[in-house]
C-alpha cells in the first residue's frame, strides 16, 4: 500500500470514530436541534470524504467492497449542497453505514 493511501485510510479512521464519538448517548433530535452537534458531524463525514477522494484509483480498484463512490458522493453532498443537509440521512450514515466501513478500513489498515 502506498504510504499516501494508508495515510488517508487514518484520517478517514480516525474521523469515523469521531463521527461515532459525537452521536453517543445522542439522539436524532439533539442532531437536528443541536447546531454545534450537526457541523461537528457533518465535518468527520467530510474528511471521510475528501481522503477516500485522494486515495489512488488503483488502491480504491484494490477494495471494491468498499462503497467509494457513495462516500465520496456525500462528501460533495454536504460541502455544495450545506444548506440543504437530510438530517435524517447524516444520522443513518453514522448510526449504520460508520460501523462497517470502520470494520472495512481497519482490516486494510492492519
């Protein structure tokens, strides 16, 4: 692997924890409702992004499982569309899609 790919799979490890980190013992209304709560969120989910952006082609060809496309299509989501955010989809990302991918990244990590 090279060393600019494991470096972004760190920073997307580590953002996803945080993403994780800033929901617990948090509730979709304290997302909704919460302005600090929601731009900390949005932002882990878009350094997820733009790391899995800049990964290599041919590591992203390595590791099809992984859905590259829909994170980084959320990415650009939450940075061009920021006054349109589905709160409701920011949380499911984190509550259901983080915990897999997490599963995912740390297997290649490793």
């Amino acid at each position: 692997m090279r060393r600019e790919d494991k470096i972004r799979i760190l920073h997307m490890i580590e953002s996803a924890e945080k993403a994780q980190e800033f929901l617990t013992n948090k509730t979709y209304d304290d997302l909704q409702q919460n302005e600090q709560l929601a731009f900390a969120v949005m932002h882990a989910l878009e350094i997820i992004g733009e790391a899995a952006a800049q990964t290599t082609q041919e590591f992203r060809n390595a590791y099809p499982n992984i859905q590259w496309r829909n994170i980084i299509s959320m990415r650009n989501k939450l940075i061009h569309a920021y006054f349109d955010i589905n709160y409701k989809i920011v949380w499911s990302t984190v509550k259901e899609d983080i915990p897999m991918l997490l599963q995912q990244l740390r297997t290649i990590k490793d």
